[in-house]
C-alpha cells in the first residue's frame, strides 16, 4: 500500500515524533551528520552526510560489562532508547541490513541486536544522489524499512516496509492519505556517474603494478575505516576506574592502521600498506560476497570523497580488470 502525505502535513508529523521520541536525520554542518532533531525545519534531506548513522547501532566505547573482585556485572540493555533514524538513503539502509548480517554470524549480537530492535528505520529517495563518487547501482542493495519517502511537488509518496510501519501511518492517519499509485522501477531508479565494472575481483589479486600505483598516495589515515558505513571491525579495551573497577568497552577500529594487525609479542601481519589497503577492498568486495552471498560495500563513495588524497578505487579495479581480460 502507498500513501500520500503533503509537505505540510509531512512536517507536522515530524514536529509530533520528536514530541514523542528521539528523531535522528541529516543536519548539515560542518561535518554532517545524522543528529538528533529538535524540529522538522532542522532535518536536511539534501545531504549524503559525511558521517554515517552507524553509531546508532555500533556505539563507541559501548560498555559490555564492568567486573571488579571477581564479579561481573553486565548493563541493562533494556535501558537502551527507542529512536527513529530519517532520511536514510538505499546505501544507508543497506549498510543496516549488512550489520545485521554481520552481527549476526556465528553468535549474535546481543548489544547490537538491541539497539537495533529499537531504531525505526525512515528512508528517503534520492535520485540525484551524492556526486561523482556513488557507485551504489554496481553493488548488492538488499534493505530493510519501516516507512520510505519518495518526493514528489507538493507531496511525499509512502511506502509501507513493515507491521510497526504500519502502526506509524495508522496512528497518524489524519496526516497520510490513501493513495493508488503504483510505485515503479523508474521510480526507485538512482543515477550514477560512477560504474565498478564488476565485483568478482579475484582475478587482480596479484596485479602488484595496479595495486602498488592505487596505494602509492594512501596517508594510513583510517579515514575510510571510520566514514564507511559498513567497516564493522571492533576490538575491546580495559579501562580501569579509580574505585578499582574495570569497565570493558567496545571500539570500531580502522585496517588500514598498522596496529589493527599487531598481535601478542609484537606481530604484524600486515605491516605493508598495500597488504592493509587491499584488505579493506577485499573484505569489502569479496570475502563478506565470498561467505554471505553479497558485497559489503554499498557504494556509497565515502571513502572517496573524503579521502585526503582521493583514492579511487573504482576506477583502478575497473583498469586492473580490462587488463586481466586481454
Ligand atoms: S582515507 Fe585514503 S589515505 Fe586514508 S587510509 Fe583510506 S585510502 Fe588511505
Ligand atoms: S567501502 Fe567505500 S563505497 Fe563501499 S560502503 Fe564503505 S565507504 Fe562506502
């Protein structure tokens, strides 16, 4: 079922969610961001952010338990808020649904999956999306909704993705309008200036020239780590309190840093960069496809477009794999 809901109504809606819960959504700033909203007229849904909207389910520095004496105490994660994530853009949700995947592999995540049960997930389409950097229509989209927004000239277009989707349009039924549009291919169309040719990149792997040209420029920055929306890799600390307590947390750490390999007695095993760099792609691109079936990249450019050097990655693979074909 579509419904329809004019700009009017559509910010009145807004106005009386943030009454009720915490509302995340794109703001623009100077680096943007989905942050928490304090009305409708503060949600940007122009901008891919800078920062992704993976903290909300992968939080830094998430407490896993505090033990002291010998006892372990755990946190109470039914603590943990609901909340509504707007403004999600398909990479945006794709990103989620390779979490959810991720998190839950061989064990799940329980402080994941609870933050995850919690956030109502609004996507938003752009067309027109980002810049010469997205790439989303040459991976695997697969995603997940309650509610999501197309706009059109005077009205959002709606469409239902779930039971709690559903009890958000009826609770709200003065606002929406039925309507009997028939969402089409067109309509979910997304255009991209940039195309990977293909993501079965197996056969590059020992093209030491094109690798070796790619990673010449790479700072070690983990920037590209830390602005992806999928990069989910974590390691735990220790940090001691003064009431002789030591509290257990949980951070996302970044491989193209030369510390994300460094095991006991001193061991790298990646020491290089390109052995680092090439990790990040493969792990993007092959391995997780390799086990789940689909890329854990979703295209979505960061990596970059916010790159120092504007490492691009897209355009060397496509170069590296014509000239495996001849
Ligand atoms: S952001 Fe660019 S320079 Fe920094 S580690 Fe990633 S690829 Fe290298
Ligand atoms: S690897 Fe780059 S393009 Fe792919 S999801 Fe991560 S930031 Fe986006």
């Amino acid at each position: 079922m579509v419904y329809a809901i004019s700009f009017e109504n559509y910010n009145k809606f807004l106005d009386s969610l943030i009454q009720k819960t915490d509302v995340f959504a794109p703001v623009k700033g100077k680096v943007s961001s989905f942050e928490k909203l304090k009305s409708a007229e503060e949600f940007n849904a122009d901008v891919l952010t800078e920062y992704t909207a993976k903290n909300n389910f992968l939080k830094q520095g998430e407490l896993i338990l505090t033990h002291k004496e010998g006892e372990v105490v755990e946190p109470d994660l039914s603590k943990i808020k609901e909340k509504i994530l707007l403004g999600l853009r398909m990479c945006d949700l794709a990103s989620i649904k390779k979490h959810d995947i991720a998190m839950n592999n061989k064990y799940a995540d329980p402080y994941y999956n609870e933050r995850r049960k919690k956030v109502t997930l609004f996507g938003y389409h752009q067309k027109q999306c980002g810049d010469e950097y997205c790439f989303c229509q040459s991976v695997d989209l697969e995603v997940e909704y309650d509610l999501f927004f197309y706009k059109r000239a005077d009205h959002y277009l709606v469409e239902v993705g779930s039971d709690k989707g559903k009890t958000i349009i009826k609770d709200n039924q003065d606002l929406f309008e039925e309507s009997d549009y028939k969402m089409t291919k067109e309509d979910k169309e997304i255009d991209n200036q940039l195309k990977l040719d293909s993501h079965d990149i197996d056969d590059i792997y020992t093209n030491n020239r094109g690798w070796s040209a790619l990673v010449k420029d790479c700072l070690a920055c983990g920037q590209c780590n830390a602005l992806c929306p999928t990069c989910f890799c974590f390691e735990f600390r220790d940090v001691p309190k003064q009431d002789g307590s030591v509290e257990k947390k949980r951070f996302l750490s970044e491989c193209q840093l030369e510390c994300f390999s460094r095991v006991a007695g001193d061991h790298i095993f990646r020491k290089a960069q390109i052995d680092r760099f090439k990790h990040r792609i493969y792990h993007q691109l092959q391995y997780f496809k390799d086990k789940f079936g689909k890329t854990l990249c979703t295209g979505c450019g960061r990596c970059i477009r916010h790159c120092p050097t504007k490492i691009d990655f897209v355009t060397k693979i496509n170069e590296m794999k014509k000239e495996a074909k001849k």
